[in-house]
C-alpha cells in the first residue's frame, strides 16, 4: 500500500501500485490530479474511502500478484460502506469482463489511456453510478510535466517517462495492445520536468519508457543522445540513468552522449531476452550472441565501468536443450553485471501462444533456475573487481546491524538490483553521497567503509573523457 499522511479533512485514497517504474508514474500522476480535485492519500486502507489498485499483466506471475492484491482488495470493499474500488492499469485494458466475472465488488475500470480521468472515474464510483469500463484507448493518452504528479519514491530518487506505448512486435508482449503506438514526450517538456525534479531536491532522475532507445524515432525531432545531453545541463541532479533499453537502439551517437557527460551513470539496461539466433527470430527479435557481444565489448570500450543489466526469457516455444544452452554459453561469455530472468507464459492475443513446441512448464522453471545459478556466480566475479576501489554511495536507509548503512552505486538502479552495505559509525543524512572504499564483495551487494567525503570523481558517474 502506498500513501503519506495528506492534510486533514477531505476523503482519502490508498494506492497499491503493481509493476513497473512506469506504471508508478501513471500511479503518480493519478495521486497528484486526486489531491488537486481534494482527495488526500492514507497508507492505511481503513482509513481510505477509495482503494486504486494498478494493475499489470505483462506475465503470469504480474498477474497472480495483481490477483492476490485485488483479492486483499475485494474484502476490503465488502467490509465497509460507502467505500469505491478502483482497477486500473494495463489488466483491464486487456480484459475487463474477466476481472468483472472474478471480482464483482470492483466498481470502475481504468485503462492507461484513462490516467488524466481518474478523478471523474472516482467521483463516478463514489456516487454509485455502476460499474464503470476503460474509456480511452491507450494511445490517446501521453501526460506532460504540467500534470501534477505525487512522488511515491523517496525524494533524492525519480522516474522521468520519457516516452509511452511500444511500436516493436515482439510475439510474446502484450504492451502494444494494453498501451498503443510509442509515442516520445517533447524534449523541452521532459528537461522541464527534470528542471522541477530537481528543484524538489531530486539527485537521482532515472529515465524510463518501454523503450527508452526508441526515443524521438516517432517524431524525427531528436533522439535518445540529444535528450541525454540536455538533460545533462540540468544543475544538481547528480545522476540520470537509462532504463528500459532495446539493442537495436543503442547507436554510436548514444555511446558518445553516455560516455561524454559525467552525470550519465555507466549504467545500460537492456534486456537481450535470448542469445540464440532462431529462438530470437521467433520472439521477432533481432540479434544473435555474437551480435551482442560485439554491443558489449564497444561498451565497455567506451566505458571501461559500465554497469550492463539484461533480462532473458526462457521456456518460448521452440527453445530445446541446444538453444538454451547457447544461451547459457552467451551468459558466460558476456560476463553481464546483473541479469533477471522470468519464465515464459502464453498471453492470450499473442502470436507465440498460438505456436507449436509450447515447453512444459516443469521444464521452464528449471533452465530459469540453471540461468540464475550461473548468473549468480558471474555476478560475484564483476561484483569482487570492486574490493579496494572507491566509489560514490547514495544513502537510503539503516542496515541490520549498529554501524551498518545501506545505499546504492552508480551500478545499482532502485529496486532491481544491489546494494552497498556501509560500515559508517556516525549516520549519514539519508539521500547524501558518501564516498566509500569496496572491501568485500557478495553476489548482489558490496561491502564497504567511508573513505571521505563524496567530492572526487566517482568511477562511472565522473570524470570520464576517456571514450576509446
């Protein structure tokens, strides 16, 4: 459950939000045009006179937890009068009459395309006007900084969407149909909001979409380099970060813009989903193993540091033993940071759910589970070239033991990947940058003691010009 403590008086929303940082943004900005109409937000749903719940689909299991979550929520709604149940997000864009057959007591429907309606859709459910459906089809909606947005995410760290929709066909993706077309926010719009981010005291703007390397290919205006070198004129925001990346967008001029601006983190997320040629092909993705390795050398080429993490599906349809094993094989060669993985599952409306050499689901889990064993012994292997080099930690909460801080490195997107475990005796001010010396190295975490104040170049975020 999402909330903080609104002003007293008027009614009040509680939020859960399920998915991706994307979706978050959605949720925000619903947060910040409820509080303008009077609304203020809870975290404790028996207080809330509305519960919103934010839906996502993208698999199986996104949509097992929006289940569990809207289940929790159902109870809620029987148990108290005068109560609304909201379901947005991409699940009932895709299929409303189902969640209406398995959870009568939600009273309105909102698709992503419904965002800047939240409040009529409330008022609507609060009034009891029946149960309500997605009104708008996704791409009719693109939010621009105007619209007030309330920041879930701690106030040192925020995502920037940069960009809604996904015009890529993978078979397997049901995102073009929950969200429409890509379509790119203006530049002057997005510099403008990272402007106002930062006089909130933001440091951390991660830029986000479902494909933040597509940027600008909708409008010929300018792409994902331009967009990067002016938001790098952005003063006091120490760190912008990409997510979300495709690898047929990452082009030289990005390369160029990552490496020659020292406030962009030598950091790329992109998810390779498969090495194998023929699996890729039947995702209807471009690209094979020796393709990306080829990407990742001129990375590191370029930024001798950078932080690559990717995402990989196993189990599509047609991936036998051989074909995961070049995956395997792909893994171990590319030596990537961080890497997750998720099992396949056939999305209704998809191509691939209609494909022949479905693969059992036993089987599935397993090859996921190898995948991570070997990921996981890779991720030690990049995480001890650290031990006795220093770098810049953001500081965001108390660690389990006394003296123990924990915060992130330029390496570390929120969330999904590791952490800094700091050995400080006086508390940090949570949200400053501490500088710290690596002294131990763990799977997904780095160990480390203060080693001054954070004012030198931190390797990967500073001090770069070296691109080769």
């Amino acid at each position: 459950m999402m909330g903080r403590p609104g002003r007293p008086g008027g009614r009040a929303v509680g939020v859960i939000s399920l998915g991706c940082p994307k979706n978050l943004v959605d949720t925000e900005v619903m947060l910040g045009l409820l509080a303008g109409a009077g609304f203020r937000t809870v975290s404790d749903p028996d207080r809330a006179d509305v519960l919103l719940v934010n839906t996502c689909c993208f698999i199986e299991a996104a949509r097992q937890e929006a289940t569990d979550a809207l289940a929790e929520a159902a109870q809620w709604r029987r148990k108290g009068e005068g109560r609304a149940l909201i379901c947005a997000g991409c699940w009932p864009e895709m299929d409303a009459a189902a969640l209406r057959e398995r959870f009568p007591e939600i009273d309105a429907f909102m698709g992503p395309g419904d965002v800047a309606d939240v409040v009529s859709v409330v008022e609507g459910a609060l009034t009891g006007k029946g149960t309500q459906e997605p009104q708008s089809p996704p791409s009719a909606y693109l939010f621009e900084e105007d619209a007030p947005r309330l920041q879930a995410t701690p106030p040192w760290t925020a995502y920037l969407k940069i960009a809604d929709g996904c015009s890529h066909r993978c078979r397997f993706c049901t995102i073009p149909q929950a969200r429409g077309r890509y379509r790119s926010r203006t530049r002057e719009a997005i510099v403008r909001e990272a402007r106002d981010m930062s006089q909130r005291g933001v440091r951390e703007i991660n830029l986000v979409a479902q494909d933040t390397t597509a940027y600008g290919t909708d409008t010929g205006e300018c792409d994902l380099g331009d967009l990067l070198s002016a938001l790098a004129r952005v003063e006091r925001i120490r760190w912008l970060r990409l997510l979300y990346g495709h690898p047929s967008g990452i082009t030289e001029k990005l390369i160029e813009a990552m490496a020659a601006h020292t406030s962009v983190c030598d950091y790329l997320d992109v998810p390779f989903q498969h090495a194998d040629r023929d699996v890729l092909h039947k995702m209807g993705r471009p690209g094979d193993a020796d393709t990306y390795l080829k990407l990742i050398e001129h990375l590191r080429a370029a930024m001798p540091d950078i932080a690559i993490r990717s995402t990989f599906l196993v189990g599509f349809p047609g991936e036998g033993e051989d074909e995961f094993r070049r995956l395997l094989d792909f893994v171990e060669a590319a030596q990537l940071d961080r890497t997750g993985a998720f099992c396949y599952s056939p999305e209704q409306g998809t191509a691939a759910a209609e494909m022949d050499d479905q693969v059992p689901s036993g089987i599935a889990q397993e090859r996921y589970h190898e995948l991570m064993t070997l990921q996981q012994r890779v991720s030690l292997s990049r995480n001890e070239r650290w031990v006795g080099r220093e770098l810049d930690v953001l500081m965001e909460s108390p660690g389990e033991g006394d003296g123990e801080w924990i915060g992130r490195s330029f390496r570390d997107a929120p969330e999904i990947d590791g952490t800094v475990k700091l050995r400080r005796r006086r508390a940090p001010r949570l949200g400053e940058f501490v500088r710290a010396r690596v002294v131990a190295a763990e799977p997904y975490d780095l160990v480390a003691e203060t080693a001054g104040r954070a004012s030198r170049p931190a390797p990967g975020s500073r001090g770069r010009g070296r691109r080769r």
